[in-house]
C-alpha cells in the first residue's frame, strides 16, 4: 500500500449501491474484522465497544460506545483498489474517488474548543494539500458533550472550535456530521471525515431550521453542518444523512418519551430521503432494506427498547445500537444513516 496520500442478531445486511457497483456498506460480526482489513478493497471499517481492539491498519475507526446485542463492525467497501497510510499523524485511506481521514487529538486542561480548533485546522491544511478536498462527512466523538452550563457547555464550545478551526466558512458547502458524546470519561477529541474529489450537494430539512440558522439560544456559535449530502454520482456513495434527532424547527420535541421520539426522528429521516429524491429520483423512496443506520441512545437501559421499535418497522433497515450522550440533555436518541 502506498505511505502518502494520493495528492442472531439482525442479519449482516448489505448496502445495495446504487448504479455501478462502486461501493457497498454493511454490519458484519466483530470477528470478520481482520478478514475485512485484509481485503485491499476496504476502505474503513468502523468498530464499536468499549474494550480497545488496537491494530496498526489506518482504517480501522474504533469508535468507544457500548453496543446493543452482539458485537457488529461497519464496513465500507470500494470496488476498487484502496491505498492507505499515515501522514503527518492523519491516517487516511483513499480508493481513487474518496477518501477517509481520522485524527485523535488529547484535550489539554479540559478545553475541548482547543482541542477542536487544531483538529479541524489540521484537517483543513492536510484536505487543502491533497487530491480530495472537497469535504462530504464527518464524524466527531467527545467526552461528556452535554457537561457545563450555558456557553461553558462542551458541546456549545465544540461549536465554536470547529469554526474556528475551519477559519473560512461557506454555509453552501457545509458537510454533513454527527457530534455524540462518549461516556467513558477519556478527554480525548476523535474526528473521523470523509472527502471527495468533486463537491456533493448538501441538503437540509424543511421540517427544521438550519442547524447554522440556529438562534442564539443554542450558542455563540451555531452548529455548522448540512442536515444531509448526496456525494458525486462518481463516488457510488449513497445519501449522507448527519445525525438526526426529535426537533422541529429549532426547538427539541417530545421530553421525556423515548418512543415518540424515536418516531419523530425517523419522520425527520424520511423527509431528508423526501428532498434527496428531488435531486436523485433513483434513490429508494422510503427508509428500509436500502439504508443502514447508527443510532445513538442515552440511557443504556433504553437501548433493547429502541432496538425492539426499529426492528418492527415495516420494512426494518440494518442498524445498530450503541449507548452515547446527544448533543442536547433533552434529546434521548439521535440516528444517523446511509440510503440508496
């Protein structure tokens, strides 16, 4: 591989891909890990759990959240060649039309706007150099997101890192993302993206505001990121969906009631699926066989509920369920999601 940059439980469901088979995702046991990180066609494999399984392969994202059920790994899978290496601490790996970047960075003094600002400035200096500059996703994990009071809370600070880091600002190119909070008490920043080539198309949801149309009430800085984002038809990547909560407009819904909650959220997903299709009819018009889902729950002791609701959907999508903070204390469950 090359060293620089070019620049049971549910079944394992696959990711049909659309058109061309460039890409495909799916949820595999935990044990196919190391088969999977042998395929040269793999380009990240996401794990989960709170126990570290450390390899010095570049693509695997070990993500610390405790999952529901059997442990599961993501894999995403190019059908193309993938190359893949380190540089300047990013690890990165590339299949010729996308690529992924992670970076780890410690909080010093518990100031996870620092923190922040030099991650997402040294993502932006290491996407500026490279062939793939165009940012489509990202992935942000954190320590106790909710922890603080008004403007000192961490994720309000994250808000403001991540802008300040990024330096310049263009609202109509803004990725998609997730921000969860973990729960294991390490200050330990983990930004995991995904870029292109050429740019995507974000999205946003006419069921809610935009996230960086937020009112100040929600921060000094509003959160920047697209509710969604179709990757270029080259890639084979399906629909971005960010992580997507019980919120209407700007304002959380439905305190205190896990179930409508999970329903509202899942409203909201479908209207992301709704307003893609204006742009890319071929995706499938409803959340189902064709999506794969990542589903963040509060409370450890809702998660066999959460996950008895989605596998009673009509037509259930692949998902799992991992125990995690959402970025507001009000807020019991947030899912993000593929879709084709």
């Amino acid at each position: 591989m090359s060293t620089t940059p070019d620049n049971a439980p549910p079944p394992a469901h696959a990711f049909p891909p659309p058109g061309p088979a460039l890409f495909d995702a799916r949820y595999a046991p935990a044990a196919d890990r190391d088969n999977a990180l042998a395929d040269p066609q793999t380009l990240v494999v996401f794990g989960f759990g709170t126990l570290p399984t450390p390899t010095d392969d570049p693509r695997w994202l070990q993500i610390p959240l405790a999952q529901q059920g059997p442990a599961r790994i993501e894999i995403w899978r190019s059908a193309h060649p993938v190359h893949h290496g380190r540089t300047s601490g990013v690890r990165w790996s590339h299949n010729g039309e996308v690529q992924f970047g992670a970076l780890e960075i410690d909080e010093v003094d518990g100031d996870i706007a620092a923190a922040t600002e030099q991650a997402y400035a040294r993502m932006s200096a290491f996407l500026a150099q490279g062939a793939y500059p165009h940012l489509l996703r990202t992935w942000n994990y954190l320590d106790a997101v909710t922890e603080g009071d008004g403007d000192q809370e961490r994720y309000r600070r994250f808000c403001v890192g991540r802008v300040d880091g990024l330096q310049a600002l263009d609202e109509a190119a803004l990725p998609a993302a997730t921000c969860i909070g973990r729960v294991d008490g390490v200050r330990r920043l983990q930004v995991y993206w995904l870029s292109a080539r050429e740019p995507g198309v974000p999205l946003e949801n006419p069921r809610q505001v935009s996230a960086f149309r937020y009112p100040r009430q929600y921060g000094p800085q509003s959160p920047s990121f697209a509710r969604a984002l179709l990757p270029p038809p080259s890639t084979g990547l399906p629909l971005l969906q960010s992580g997507t909560a019980a919120i209407i407009g700007h304002a959380s819904q439905h305190t205190g009631a896990l179930a409508e909650q999970l329903a509202e959220t899942l409203t909201n997903l479908q209207s992301l699926v709704d307003t893609a299709r204006g742009q890319r009819p071929t995706l499938s018009p409803a959340l189902g066989s064709t999506s794969l889902l990542k589903v963040y729950v509060r409370n450890a002791s809702d998660m066999d509920a959460v996950a008895a609701q989605l596998a009673a959907l009509p037509a259930a999508p692949a998902f799992v369920v991992l125990h995690a903070e959402v970025c507001r204390a009000e807020l019991l469950v947030e899912i993000e999601g593929l879709h084709g």
